[in-house]
C-alpha cells in the first residue's frame, strides 16, 4: 500500500521492484497480495491491454485508523486506556514527547 500511495498507481511490475529491496517476496506473492487488497477494495486496476495499472481506493489514514481500530478490538476488546498505559509502562519517551503526550491530553480535555 505504502507504494501506491507514494506513487498514485503503479504497474504490478513497478510495486514488484519497489518492494525488491525491501522484502525477499517472490513477484507472485506481490500479484496475490495485490489481487487480495483488490477483493478487500483497498486498491482498484485499470487495464490497457495485458497491462495492469493499480491505484489506492483508500487513503493512508483511513487505512491507519481502521488498523488502529481492529488492533484495539483484538488485543484490548475496544479499550484504548490498556493500550496507552502499557506503551507509556513500557516505552521511554523524551521531555518532548511527554509534553506533546501532555498537550494531546489537554486539548481532549477541553
């Protein structure tokens, strides 16, 4: 996804040697993940002759929330405060971003 959205649409040759250098995927892994994102409508194709063009339906922070969303069902039953206090337990955070934490806070408050 992160291809296509970078790039607005790419071939399914284009998303195989973008990912090239990244994964160890074979090319018919990135065709059944792309035909999977096209059955789940995250993506759609244009085709011109044997030639297919693929493109997001979805946007990178639909996607981002609705993973968000599912994340907190499946792990934390809906509950978003388990997750916030285990990541705050667990994670090292600088004066910044214990200030930024802060003022996220204080704008929901309002």
């Amino acid at each position: 996804m992160k291809v296509l959205w970078s790039k607005t649409s790419c071939t399914a040759n284009e998303v195989i040697e973008a990912l090239e250098h990244q994964t160890d995927w074979k090319p018919k892994t990135v065709r059944t993940l792309l035909n999977r994102l096209v059955h789940k409508q995250a993506i759609s194709f244009s085709q011109e002759n044997r030639v297919y063009t693929y493109y997001p339906l979805v946007s990178e922070d639909e996607c981002v929330k609705s993973e968000t969303e599912s994340f907190l069902k499946r792990i934390y039953g809906g509950a978003f405060k388990p997750l916030l206090v285990n990541f705050l337990k667990e994670e090292r955070l600088s004066p910044e971003e214990i200030k930024e934490l802060k003022n996220i806070l204080d704008d929901k408050s309002k």
